[in-house]
C-alpha cells in the first residue's frame, strides 16, 4: 500500500513529504499534523519570555532609561537573564521528524526524532516537554504500583496559605514543604499510600507585589479515606494544614475524588508544569516576575513520595538531556534499527510557526 501525506491524504510524491521538493519549506509542521500545534504555541512563549529578559540588558539608552529601577534592584541578576535569554531564542529552533508509515493504514505520523533544547528552568517549551516527560514516567511506573495495590483510588488536594510580598516568597516556600512534612506524619494522612506534589505560584490580582503559593497534590489512597469511620472533611483537612503551617488563621483547602481516569488526574496535577509565569502576564509587572524568577530560582517544584517516590528519580533538570525532552509517552525511544526518512521543520519567528526546513532532512 501507497504511504500518505498527513495534509492531503495522498501519495508519498506530495511537496509537503518531498524533501527534494524546493517548494515545500513553506509547509508548516501544522499543515502536515495538526496534533503538532502545540509546538508553535509554545515556541511563540518562548520568545515572548527571551525578549521580555532581554530587554533589561539593552545597550540603547532608551531601554536603559525605561528600567533603570529594575536594572538597579537587579545588578547582580542582569548578565544571567541575558544568557537565559539567548538559550531560549535557539531553544528547539530546528525539529526534526520521523516520517514513520502505519502498517495497518499506510497513513504517515511524524515522531519527533531531533531537537536540541535550552533547558532553562523557565522556558514554556521545555517545560511543556517536561510535563510530557512526567506524564510518561507516570504512566510507566503505575501498573507496577498498582499491582501492589490493586484497589487504591485517587484523590486530589490542593492546599493554600495566605497570600504573601512576593520578596517574602522564598521563605514561605520553604515554610510550605516543612509543613507538608508535617502533613504527611499526621494520622489523617495515613490512609495515603502514595503522592505527587506540584508547586504553582500566580501574581495576586488586587495588590500589587503580591504572590498566591499553593500546592497541587494527588493522592493514590486506600479505599478506607471514604469510609465514614475514617472520612475525613474537606473543613478538617483545613484546620490540619493551618495546623502544619502553624497559621493563626485557617487557610482554603479544596480536596475532591478524581473522575475520568489517572492519567487526566496526572495532567492535571502538572498543569503548572507548562508555565512558570504566564508570558502574556509577565509584562503586566515587569518588577513582579522578575522578583519571582530569583526568589524561586534553585527551589524545586515538583516531589513525590510513598509508593509514587520513584516516579521523580529522572525528573532533576541539572541532568536533563535533550532525549529526555524528545521522548514522551506517545513517543517513545526507537529501535535502533529503525530506517525512516527524516524530515526537518525550523522556527519561523516572524510567522509564528515551524516550517519545513529541507536542508535539515535526512540526519537525526
């Protein structure tokens, strides 16, 4: 059976497949898989986030004039932001793809093959691929929990605490992971066999230089946590980690069972995995998430413990490589033997797009 284009369902001689075809580097990677869109989005944050850092490094006197409070609160911080800045404008700036032919339809996929990344803590694109990254390392280590408790379910947890200056961040993220271990030795806590833990920080709305922290948990728990006798309530479970917080107010606590599968749940739970700040909030307050960047900067933002403690053994970024971020559950490793033809696709900062980049074809 003839292979087919993904875009128009033809033979394999279409221009956008043709990678001697001089015509087709004007075929974006939307047009040939539309599931790939997502690429473009968070290519697009990313330059937006690199030109947001940039711009305090400026030599123009303008620009200098315009910051010139930031650039003196942030000396120290000006040289780093410029290197960030600069990884992430040739972060993934050439992918490239495996033309792989399904045997059963003879229908072309494209399954990410190469792509060098900046691996800045930040970056939208890297991060979306570490949350796919996690995803899959999820996905991989359940059946080998859940052989060893066949009955959990699945509960998630998101706990808060007074909103704080953003100046007083760091500190109250630390005071946050020092009660979760408190949490975690409490006897309500018991009944959790397993857990994932992410951090999300947003700018409040209403006063200006202020930070809402919060945890995004879920909990694999036995299936006694519904059973009257052991239930505990959502307004107890607030009166616990205000408790553990040592607050003298009790803070909001929303915990509720997972419905329509783990993995939503998991993806759920990393959300805050595909950004850090926003891009099209960043420039609202410039001071605000520049402030964020150094009060968050080497704190990690994602734990995992009980039975679900090996799922975050491969998620340090000081060790992340760029197959780590190319491979991803629906994308796996491929077998060495594999021979498919490559085809390349390059950002295309004015467009806003990745398109076809012929001259990058043929090599992973």
């Amino acid at each position: 059976m003839a292979s087919k284009c993904l875009k128009h369902n033809s033979t394999q001689n279409c221009s956008c497949c043709n990678t001697h075809d001089s015509s087709s580097d004007d075929i974006s990677l939307v047009d040939m898989s539309p599931k790939d869109a997502k690429w473009d989005k968070k290519r697009a944050q990313t330059d937006v986030l690199a030109e947001f850092l940039s711009q305090f490094s400026g030599e123009k006197a303008e620009c200098k004039k315009a910051h010139a409070e930031l650039l003196m609160a942030f000396a120290d911080s000006v040289e780093r932001w410029q290197k960030y800045a600069d990884r992430m404008f040739n972060c993934s700036g050439v992918l490239k793809f495996a033309l792989i032919v399904s045997a059963a339809t003879g229908e072309l996929a494209l399954k990410l093959r190469g792509a060098f990344f900046c691996h800045f803590r930040h970056c939208p694109t890297c991060n979306w691929r570490r949350q796919l990254r996690l995803l899959a390392q999820f996905l991989n280590y359940l059946p080998v929990v859940l052989q060893e408790y066949p009955k959990a379910r699945w509960v998630f947890m998101t706990l808060t605490v007074p909103n704080v200056p953003i100046d007083s961040l760091r500190s109250e993220l630390k005071a946050m992971n020092k009660a979760w271990q408190r949490l975690v030795k409490r006897k309500e806590f018991k009944p959790v066999k397993g857990w994932i833990r992410t951090t999300e920080v947003t700018r409040e709305k209403n006063r200006e230089g202020y930070a809402h922290p919060h945890f995004h948990c879920l909990l694999m728990v036995a299936p006694s946590w519904f059973d009257g006798k052991h239930y505990t309530k959502q307004s107890r479970w607030a009166e616990i980690w205000g408790e553990c917080m040592r607050l003298d107010v009790t803070p909001i606590v929303d915990i509720r069972a997972v419905k329509g599968g783990v993995d939503k749940a998991m993806l759920e739970t990393t959300k805050a995995f595909t950004y850090s700040v926003k891009p099209e909030e960043m420039a609202q307050d410039p001071s605000w998430t520049l402030k964020y960047m150094e009060q968050v900067h080497h704190l990690r933002f994602f734990a995992a413990g009980g039975a679900l403690k090996d799922v975050t053994k491969d998620m340090r970024t000081s060790d992340e490589t760029n197959e780590d971020l190319i491979y991803t559950d629906d994308n796996p490793p491929p077998p060495e033997s594999e021979d498919a033809v490559i085809v390349a696709f390059n950002w295309r900062k004015e467009a806003k797009q990745f398109k076809r980049f012929p001259k990058g074809d043929g090599k992973k």
